[in-house]
C-alpha cells in the first residue's frame, strides 16, 4: 500500500509544487458539488445569506478533514486510498424532507445518528466485497459513470434547470468550448504539462467567460478572509426516530458507491480490493458523517468524478489527495479562497465533467474486458444489470407509486443496478464466482 503513497509516471517524479497543482485540480473538480448540497438545502429552508455562509464553510472545513481521514487514514478508519470527500448527494433528498417536518438541528442530529449507523455496518457491509466479480465490478463502474452524466448535463445547462436561460446558446457554447480546449491540451502535450489539461480547461472557460460577461468575480472582494463556525452553531442537535431511520436507509446507498468508488480506485491502481480496506473506507464514511453533524454538515461519501482526474492524469498518489484535502481545509477557514472557485461558471464545470465522467464509464468497459464473454451468463448479467440501473436516471418518475423510503433506495440506479448483478451473478454463476 505504501507505494501507492508516491504512485505517478515514472518519469515525472512528483514534487511539492506537482502535488499542490494536481490536488488543486481535484479540489476544483468536486468544489462545486459539495457546495450544492448546503446551497440547495439553505434555499429549500429559508436560510438567511450569513446562515447559508455557515453551512457552506462547514461544508468545505468537514471535507477537507474527511478527506484527510480517507486518504491518510488514522488506525482503521480511511482506505489510505487517493479518494476526496464530499457532501453526498444521496442523503440530499432524506434531509429536505427532515428539515422541512422537523427542523435543521434534527437533520444534525439524523447525521450524527447514520454516521454511528455506518460506522457499525462496516464490517458487514465490506463482506459484500466477496460477491463482486469482474462482470459486477464493471456493471457498478460503468453505472457510477453513466449517473454522473446527468450533473455534467446540469452544469452545462448553467446549474439551475429552473432557470429561464437554462441551456442558453451561449452557455452550451461555453462548455463546447471548455471541453475542446481541454482535449486539444490533452493531445498536445506529454508528461507533466498533460497532468494540467483539466486546471488548463477550466482556466481558459473562466476567462472566456469573463470576457463574455458570463461570470462575476465580484463577491472575492466581499468576502471574508476568516471565517471559521463553532460546532453546533445552529443549537444542540435533535434525534427523532423517523429522521434517523430514512437517513440510516440512505446511507446503505452511500455504504454501495463507497463499495464501487475503492473498487474503481483499485483496479486503477492495480491491486485487488480486500474486505478491511472496504471496511476502513466505510469507517471513514461513518465517523466523517458524524463530524459533519457536529460541525454543522452532512454526511459523507467519496466523489466519484475525480477518478476520472485520476485517470487521466495517471498519478495515484494519496499524496495529491492529501493535498486536496489540506486545501479544503484551508477554503473552509478563508472564505476569499473559495469565493474564487465558487467563480467558475457551470457551464465550463460541464464541460470538463462531460470528459471526465465519459473517462469512468471507459473504465467500467475495460474491467467488463475481464469478463468471459463466452458465457452467456455474463451477457445477460451485464445486459440486465445496467438496463436497470439505467432506468431510474432515464425517467426518474418511474417509482414515483413507492413510499418515501423505498423511493430513496430504488431512485439510486447504482444500488439498484449493483443489486441486481450481485444477485444475478449469484443465482446464474454461483457463489464467489469469479468469471
């Protein structure tokens, strides 16, 4: 494991200035999604701007340390794995609803509660690391990638689909253009210029956009320089029975992309995945999701799309996340910072998300290259598998009929497409099948 620490292209050793760069890029990959979650719930909550401030700050100060937990590990909580944490989606839906019945501080409260919940499963859940085979490893990777595509889809649009110039002309150019200018850095160099083509992207899309009068970076000057929330800055936190047990329920679905995320992670780096690294990654997400709930955030999960930063940048090192993660820090405590990546129009994040995602789906083909094809098992597994997994993300009303709780867990389609080759792969391969 301790190679993977300093893992990157032979010929580029990586340096200080190499790593800060290359976890800059990381952490301007997941910034704006980790954001969103505190954006999202402050509007649907009738935050005031300084409560909203709050709650971002936190965001950002608990996933640098999440981060740092995940990548760096500390006894038996962190995979030691390169993988940045950030706010999770997947729990967004579960926490609109408590704040809406029963109040922020129960969402706090409910955080705290699923993060111990988490913690505790751990061990269990990363048994499951027995039944994924390569034929349900590529299902799960290629289905981590094809739902990502919908949030690529959104910051090219501009971020808001609500909004009247949602997918305006000028912002699908924008993102056209980011995108373009991103794969011809690519092709155009080698080595270490090649690990900067993302950080040259979204560089070159926020100065068109600026000349395009398409971004504002006015709110750099109003902010703050310090900026640092005490824990339960919003009051003690609440526990109520039915705010914990939905949250618990959504965090089985952060327990499987937590699954998928190390296994993608090490099949890059080319070491087979064991059930006490998955455990340790499960930890992390646990007590991380329980210091959000103290320090005024949210659960917790590894961000899928910066393995594809990985990918193309070839550098596994934890180092760089590590890194990211210092840097996290640092935009949690200076709010100036992050009112400077906060700048960075939407449409010019899709454009480099629609690369990068595209790269995670790649990867969950080349590990399908793994997969007997002479077995017409695996065909039908593959084929069933990501059919459903697909379903709920083509046409998202399609369990609308289910409680709110099941909805939560047939809306994720890596669950339910990872379920599905896992129970497949069971009945029409046996057990502990490999092929």
């Amino acid at each position: 494991m301790e190679s993977v620490l300093n893992s990157g292209p032979a010929e580029n050793p990586l340096t200080l200035r190499r790593i800060l760069s290359l976890g800059f890029q990381h952490v301007l990959v997941m910034y704006a999604g980790t954001v969103t979650v505190p954006l999202i719930l402050a509007s649907a909550l009738k935050l005031s701007g300084s409560e909203t401030i709050v709650l971002i700050n936190a965001c950002l100060l608990t996933s640098g340390l999440a981060t740092l937990l995940q990548s760096w590990g500390i006894g038996r909580f962190g995979a030691r794995l390169p993988l940045i944490q950030g706010c999770s989606f997947v729990v967004l839906g579960p926490m609109l609803m408590v704040g809406h019945e029963f109040g922020l501080t129960s969402v706090f409260g409910a955080a705290i509660a699923c993060g111990l919940f988490t913690l505790l499963m751990a061990p269990i859940f990363s048994q499951l690391v027995r039944f994924f085979p390569p034929v349900v490893i590529g299902c799960v990777i290629t289905l981590i990638g094809i739902s990502l595509m919908p949030a690529a889809a959104i910051w090219l649009g501009g971020g808001n689909p609500d909004a009247p110039d949602f997918a305006s002309v000028d912002k699908l150019l924008l993102g056209a253009g980011t995108l373009i200018i991103t794969l011809i850095f690519y092709c155009a160099t080698r080595g270490v210029l090649r690990n900067f083509s993302i950080l040259f992207g979204l560089f070159c899309g926020s100065a068109l956009a600026y000349l395009a009068g398409m971004t504002d970076f006015s709110a750099v000057t109003t902010a703050g320089w310090v900026g640092f929330s005490l824990p339960f800055a919003f009051g003690m936190p609440e526990f109520h029975i039915a705010p914990i047990v939905v949250m618990c329920l959504s965090m089985l679905i952060v327990m499987t992309e937590t699954t998928g995320n190390v296994l993608l992670i090490d099949k890059l780096i080319g070491q087979p995945t064991t059930s006490r690294r998955l455990a340790d990654a499960i930890r992390a997400d646990g007590l991380s999701t329980m210091l959000g709930g103290c320090l005024n955030s949210f659960p917790y999960n590894a961000f899928s799309q910066n393995a594809g930063l990985i990918m193309l940048t070839k550098v596994t090192s934890r180092l760089v996340l590590i890194a990211a993660g210092a840097i996290l820090v640092g935009l949690g405590v200076f709010p100036k910072l992050g009112a400077i990546i906060a700048a960075i129009p939407s449409p010019v994040l899709g454009g480099v998300g629609i690369l990068m995602f595209g790269m995670t789906i790649s990867a969950g083909i080349q590990e399908l290259k793994n997969t007997d094809f002479n077995n017409e098992k695996n065909i039908l597994i593959i084929s069933v598998s990501v059919a459903v997994g697909i379903v709920p993300m083509a046409f998202p009303a399609i369990f609308h009929v289910l409680p709110p709780s099941l909805k939560l867990i047939f809306d994720s389609g890596i669950f339910l497409g990872g379920f599905t080759a896992v129970v497949l792969n069971a009945i029409l391969n046996g057990y502990g099948a490999r092929t």
